[in-house]
C-alpha cells in the first residue's frame, strides 16, 4: 500500500499493508528505554505474517574486530521468529527452542535484513524459520519453537507494550 522506509534507510515497496509492531521499554532488542539495547523496529506483513527489521550493527556488537558477534545475531533473529509467533496466535510467546546455522560472517557496519516466517501454528507450539542476510547474502539461518503464554502472563506482557502512533494498530490487535 505504498511506499516504506526503515529507521536504517532500506527502501521497500509494499503492495499489502505492513504494521510496525510495539515496544516494551526495557526488552533488550526493542526496548525504548534500555540504554545498551539495540532498539530494534520490526514490522509484519498483515497479510503474510512475516516479520522484518533492518539492523546495522555497531562496534560494540563484534566478537571479533569487524565480525558481528554470533550471540547478537542469534538474538535478533529469536526477536523477529517470536514475533512472527506472537502474531501468528495473537499471543505473546517464549522461545522453547532455537537451532542456527551460520554462513557467512556479519559485518560491522553492513545493513542486516532481518526476516522471520510461521512454519506450523498449533495451539501450544508454533515453529518459526528466520534468515538475516547482508547484500543478498545469507549470513544465518534459523528455526525455532515457541510457547504461546497463558492468558493471565499474556495479559501481563500486552500491558507492558509502550505504543506511539506507529504502532498504534498492532498492538490493538494484540490486546
């Protein structure tokens, strides 16, 4: 439905609509408010369920001198594939596993593309897939399996949402 431009300047034409999805304030890849996070926007596609953000990571995200820590990838790309769960039931969810598979080394610097798809949807587990790749390559790829949260821990993490104009709709289609 138009045109869309992250945070990091990646230019994307939409035909369907795309949602940024909400905050909390002190998660440590979205947090609004944490001062060492990475404050990651992520957005879905309404239509597909698929789950993207862009990141660029910093010097202080290596493991090596020029080289992305693996840790750091593998926690952006468990953000993106829990909420492409957390979408797909409308229920937040924890991670119950998570398998990553490396393929080229992250760069410092380099725009990540980070992007997470629904495998299975059951009631009690929902499986994921994500990939982040860097100028079209692929830099890691993963799965992962995720537990939707009870309704009572579910309606204590959908209170913790800081919401703004931006993602004022899907976080109303989360309450």
């Amino acid at each position: 439905m138009g045109d869309f431009t992250t945070a990091a300047g990646r230019h994307y034409a939409w035909e369907m609509a795309r949602l940024q999805l909400p905050r909390t304030q002190g998660c440590l890849v979205c947090g609004s408010d944490n001062p060492v996070g990475l404050k990651l926007t992520s957005f879905v596609d309404d239509a597909t369920g698929i789950v993207t953000a862009d990141f660029i990571p910093h010097q202080h995200h290596i493991g090596f001198t020029g080289v992305v820590h693996g840790g750091a990838l593998a926690t952006v790309l468990d953000e993106i594939m829990v909420w492409c769960a957390t979408w797909q039931g409308k229920r937040f969810c924890l991670a119950a596993e998570l398998n990553i598979r490396y393929r080229s080394p992250g760069r410092v610097g380099s725009l990540l593309h980070i992007e997470g798809r629904i495998v299975t949807a059951r009631s009690r587990l929902i499986t994921t897939t994500g990939t982040i790749h860097a100028g079209g390559i692929l830099i890691c790829e993963a799965s992962g399996k995720y537990m939707p949260l009870p309704d009572p821990e579910n309606q204590a993490f959908v209170a913790t949402l800081v919401t703004d104009p931006a993602s004022a709709e899907a976080a109303g289609r989360l309450a």
